[in-house]
C-alpha cells in the first residue's frame, strides 16, 4: 500500500499565481508541486485574481476587502483558508514567507507545520525580533530557507543548536537538454530599478552599445515607480514576460547581468542564467554567490566594474564559451534533486510513516560472514567488519549476524533444510526484538526470499540492502556465479551496492534496480601500516588466495594470474619479489599477511579475469592503504579517481616490468607515490565515507561518493 501524504500549501496573499504574472514565491511552489511524488495530496491556497493558474489542485481563497494592518489581513486569509480547508484533516500545513500565518493557525489546526523563508527573515513581521525567531524555532516543525545567507539572518543572535529542525533548499530548475544558438544579447531580468541594480546595468551597457555596434541589449521586466531609462537604439525594454518566456529568451542570450544592491535571498535569475548557458555576472550580495558556481563576481559594485568585465567578455570569446559551457554542464541546483528532499523532510514530519528519517541514528543489522569458523584468519580484509566500524563511527548502533557461523555451529545429523529453518526463525525472532530501520547484508544465500518478505511485512518502514565485492565480467566463469547471487535478491531488496561499475552489470541483460557502486572502503584500524616509512627487504608483493576456505593452493586449477606472473618474474629478473599462491607458495593470511606485506616496497594489484571498469578486490584497499607503491591496469580506469602521482597505471606486462625495474631504482618517487596514494585513498573511500554513502543512498537522499 502506498503511503499518503496530505499537505496544504499557502501562499502569501499578495503572491500571484497565474502563468502570466507568477513571482519568485510561486514559481518555487509550482516547481517542488509538479515534482513531488504527494502532488495529488497536495492543495495549494492563495489569493490569485486571474484563472490561468501555473498548476492543478490550486484553491483561491477569495479574499476581498482586505484591511490595511497586516494582523488584521492576515487573521482574514487565515480564517478563509480554514473555511476552505473544510473537513480536510492535513497531515502538514506549509506556509511560505508568512510568519504571522503559522501563528494564527497553529492555535486552530492540529497538523504539521513547515514555515518556508524567500526573503530575509529579520525583515518580515513574526520574524525580526530574536524572540520571535526563537518562537518559531521552538514551535515549528520545520523551518526551510531558500539559501545559507536567509538561514544565517534567521540565526542571527541565536544560538545554533536548534539549526537540526531547519534545512536549506535552494529553489532549482530543471536541466537544459541542449545548447541553443546564441545571439549578441545583453540580459538584464528583474525590478528595473536601482535596488536591483538597473542603474548600474543603465550606465555600463550605453557605453557598451556605443563601443560594441553589432550586440543588443534587453530589459526584461517591469517597475510602477521611477525608474532609470535606457535610451539606445540597441537597447529594448520588453516588459513582464511569462516565466517560460524568460527561459526561452535566456536561452538566445551570450550574457545575463544580475548587479543587484539589495541582499537578494537567493537570486534566481543568476540560476536561471548560467543554467541556460549565459556567461553570467552578478554582485556579490545576499544569496547570489550561492546560485552557481561558474560565473563573474563584481570585485566592485559600480557602472564602470560591469563595463568592464562585459567587455572583458565580448571581447574574449573563449573565456565567454567556456563560462556558458560549465554553467550549461553544471547546473548547481536541480528540481529532480531538491523535490526528492522536500518529499523526504515531509515523510520525516509524519510519524505514521519512515521512522528512520525522524530518529538520526538508525538500528542496523549487519549480517555477513565474520569468519569465526575460519579462525578469523580473514579479518584483514573483512568488508562487513569495515561496515560495522564505519556505521558505529557515525553514529549508528549495529547487530552483527554471522550467516555462515550460526548455521555451521547449529548443524545437527538431520537434514540440513532443519539447520536453515532455525536460522530463518532465528532472524525473524532478532528482527521483532531489535526492530532495525536498515538491514545490511553481503555474500549470502542463507536469507530465505519469504524471509525478507515477513521482514517488510512487520516493518513496512525497513530498508533492506545487500552488498557484493566480487567481480563482475563477462571473461570470467566465476561471475556468472556471481551475478546469480546478486541477481537472487536483487530485486526483494531496496538497493544493491557492487564494486564493480554499474554499466558492466548491466551488459550481462540483467535487470536489476537501484545498483550502485561502491569502492572498497579502508578503515583506519586495519590499513594502519606506512611502508612508506620503512625499509623493506622486499621489493614486490602480491598475495593470491586461491582457495579461501581451504587456504591451500588448487592443484590443477586454470587462473589466467599464473601465466601473468610466470611472464612477469621473466622480465623482472633484478627485482626480490615476495608472491604467494605461486609457484607452490602457499597462500598467507591473518597476521602473516601483514608481516609480508609491510616488508615490500611495492605491491601489485592484479585481479582474476580480465581487467574491468573500476573492479578491484579487497587487495587495491590492503596495498594502498597500507602506503606500498601500487601498480594497476590501465583499463580498470582508476584514474577517474587517482592519478599518476598517487598510482602507477601500466598498459600491458612490458610497461608493467619497466616500471617495477624503474621505480626499484627511484626510492624517492616511490615513496612519495606510495604516500600521495594513501592519502588520497583515505580522503576519498574511508569506512566513514563509505558508510555513510551506503546510508544516505539507501534511504533515497541525494549523495555522491565522490
């Protein structure tokens, strides 16, 4: 059954919301209306004159002869909102830019309530005084801000330790598809007046039209007062344009100028612009550095600054192309992302639905081989013990399941289905008494589907998602095995995480949903080795395991590793390399594997099967982590991550050889590589990192792991 949100949005009553005449205000509840996945509980109220409303399931309230105190206009729309409502029982009420809205109404509703800021807070009537901030703070559900520099006004004299129930979420749009054809067009949109900075743009852009013949420069926009007038040939004044309209204009623009003097909340034309490929100025005021990141700040907030940088930018015609290209290619503020947000600060507001967006800290049961039945000889390279560390550190609290361990010490003469349906009653009887909000497991089977099936069933609020390392390629047998084990639970679950790049998967035609990839994470307590910093008798270390549960070598078992290696050692005759699994050295684990490896320079980072987009095993973490100069195949394409200071890429074993014969010679650069690695790898995939990636990709938030 899906879950029903009803929320009641309501505009300012002065706020229009018509296609024709809509304002920043409407445009955002327009925007996060069409996106949100409650749109069809969704009512949004205002006081419109006008019938060409930007969006369904809009309600005006009618309001006439509204008084001329604010209290008294305010106690009036409140009171026709109530009688418009009717029997409609809101789970959340959102109010937008109205402070004294929230007031009147949470004395009459029993709801939700989220108050949203477009303009400066201390500015607004509810809102200016300390105490009436902290009122709000203390009374409100939530509180969003459309920028860090609202947010920042909103606390100003206020302690920060309520900032937990208030969120920015800028207003966004959605990406261009193309690039449009640009014509010679100066842009100026917004107020024509000097608070916005006409003036300014008045002054600079006459003398730019007298000095540049062939570029045109246009206003887009209306002011009731007196205003500058431009007065230019090359000069047009279009008025107030539909908001599409202004879009579609942007899109012919080279240039969009935002010179604003006032402290502009967010600044929404200096989004609009850049994302519709405008080299883009603007005055580094309020919230308007926060719109992009790709555009041309006035060091100086005059005519003769803007002229100049316009100039600048007519007359350099690459450094204008490559302005517009990055604006285009990285919009800063996206409505697919965003909306997401919204849906999920409101899911997190009513308690019948996902607790876990309410509670920060989440329960999490971790089941994973923890190796007990193999002495913990592989605890080395465990990925579930890095997730369980990386977990505890941020935060959360964790049960450990050992699979594997549970069902071999439970193992009776009766057939072995009896030992799995212990462990399937055993699961379901932890579940109901430790009731997590995330179940995480990887490499197993021993999860029955109908389990999985009854644990949603008790708690429909449970995130389930599994985890695999192993490779995924078509050259190598193990990984249609491989792809088979994901695939079994690949759909019962919420998410999958793989450490292989998502593309390779699905080129096996294998449908699966929400696959991510992950890189093995290093932890802090088990990559805690510098060789960097030792003297080494080794030069080269590589350790293949073979067998895992056996931890002999396979006799007779084809690996295409060994035919590598036997061509390597040929051609490295003056290197002391230190293998096993090779040439009858046996493979080395637990504590022995570290005394091995910490006594080699270098380390090589060779993975069974062919090498693939990003795979690699626990190894790439044990050598680089560890500080040992590490040497990978080009083609994993690890450089999308590190570089050539930080990893030695080779293209085949003849550059490989080379640079092992090189880098034995040059202990310097070796030992800076090998440091630069390590560092790098801890900054980008700790076990802090990585958990909280898996977390927040989990429970559907807007992450990156990179």
């Amino acid at each position: 059954m899906k879950n029903i949100i009803k929320i009641a949005t309501i505009l300012p009553y002065k706020e229009n919301y018509t296609v024709s005449k809509a304002q920043a205000a409407a445009i955002w509840v327009c925007d996060f209306f069409k996106h949100s996945k409650y749109k069809g509980n969704n009512y949004i109220f205002g006081n419109t004159k006008g019938k060409d409303y930007l969006t369904e399931n809009y309600i005006n309230i009618n309001i006439n002869n509204l008084k001329s105190k604010l209290s008294s206009s305010t106690s009036e729309y409140c009171k026709n909102f109530i009688k418009n409502a009717g029997s409609n029982n809101f789970d959340i009420i959102e109010i937008h830019n109205r402070p004294l809205v929230f007031n009147y109404l949470k004395k009459q509703i029993n709801s939700k309530f989220i108050l949203y800021f477009h303009n400066d807070p201390i500015s607004m009537n509810g809102s200016k005084t300390k105490d009436e901030r902290l009122k709000l703070l203390v009374n409100l559900d939530k509180i969003i801000f459309v920028s860090k520099w609202v947010q920042n006004r909103f606390f100003e004299d206020l302690d920060k330790k309520l900032i937990n129930k208030t969120e920015v979420v800028y207003p966004s749009i959605s990406k261009e598809k193309k690039l449009h054809l640009k014509e010679k067009r100066i842009t100026f949109v917004g107020k024509l007046n000097e608070s916005k900075g006409y003036d300014i743009y008045k002054n600079a852009v006459l003398k730019i039209l007298d000095e540049f013949k062939e570029w045109k420069a246009f206003s887009i926009g209306d002011e009731s007062r007196d205003r500058p007038i431009i007065n230019h040939q090359n000069h047009e004044e279009l008025g107030f344009l539909k908001h599409k309209d202004v879009l579609q204009f942007l899109n012919k623009s080279e240039i969009a100028v935002v010179p604003s003097r006032w402290e502009e909340p967010f600044g929404r034309t200096a989004l609009e612009s850049s994302s519709r490929a405008c080299a883009t100025i603007i005055s580094n005021r309020g919230g308007l550095p926060e719109t992009t990141d790709y555009c041309i700040i006035l060091k100086k907030l005059n005519s003769n600054e803007l002229y100049i940088q316009l100039k600048d930018l007519i007359l350099n015609n690459k450094k204008r192309k490559h302005i517009q290209n990055l604006g285009f290619k990285n919009v800063k503020h996206l409505i697919k992302d965003n909306s997401k947000l919204i849906d999920q600060i409101r899911e997190g507001l009513v308690q019948k639905f996902n607790l876990n967006f309410i509670r920060n800290k989440l329960r999490i049961i971790n089941i994973y081989n923890t190796g007990q039945k193999l002495n913990h000889r592989l605890y080395n390279i465990s990925l579930g013990k890095k997730f369980t560390n990386g977990f505890i550190r941020n935060g959360h609290d964790v049960l450990e399941i050992s699979d594997r361990d549970f069902i071999k010490q439970n193992r009776t003469f009766s057939l072995s289905t009896n030992t799995n349906n212990k462990f399937q009653k055993y699961l379901l009887e932890t579940f109901k008494n430790y009731n997590p909000d995330f179940l995480f497991f990887g490499h197993t089977k021993n999860i029955e589907l109908e389990t999985i099936d009854k644990f949603k069933s008790t708690n429909k609020n449970i995130i389930i998602s599994q985890w695999n390392e192993d490779p995924i390629m078509p050259s190598l047998d193990y990984s249609k095995t491989n792809i088979k084990n994901i695939s079994y639970y690949g759909n019962s679950v919420d998410h999958n995480f793989i450490t292989t790049d998502p593309s390779i998967f699905k080129k096996q035609n294998t449908k699966i949903k929400n696959l991510h990839f992950f890189f093995v994470p290093v932890d802090r307590n088990i990559e805690c080795f510098d060789v960097f910093k030792l003297n080494p008798t080794k030069d080269l270390f590589y350790a293949m395991s073979h067998g895992v549960n056996r931890a002999k070598l396979k006799k007779g078992k084809i690996d295409s590793r060994i035919n590598f290696l036997n061509n390597l050692v040929k051609k490295i005759k003056d290197i002391n390399y230190d293998f096993y699994g090779f040439e009858n050295k046996e493979p080395i684990w637990g504590d022995s594997f570290y005394r091995a490896l910490v006594n080699s320079k270098m380390g090589l980072n060779l993975s069974r099967g062919l090498p693939t987009k990003y795979y690699s095993s626990n190894r790439i973490a044990s050598l680089m982590g560890n500080g040992l100069l590490t040497f990978i195949d080009r083609k994993t394409q690890m450089y999308d991550f590190f570089n050539k200071n930080e990893i030695i890429f080779y293209d085949n074993i003849h550059d490989l050889s080379d640079k092992i014969n090189f880098y034995k010679k040059n202990n310097k650069s070796r030992i800076e590589i090998a440091r630069n690695g390590k560092k790098k790898y801890f900054q980008l995939f700790n076990e802090l990192k990585t958990t909280k990636y898996i977390v927040d990709k989990s429970l559907g938030n807007k992450t990156n792991l990179y």
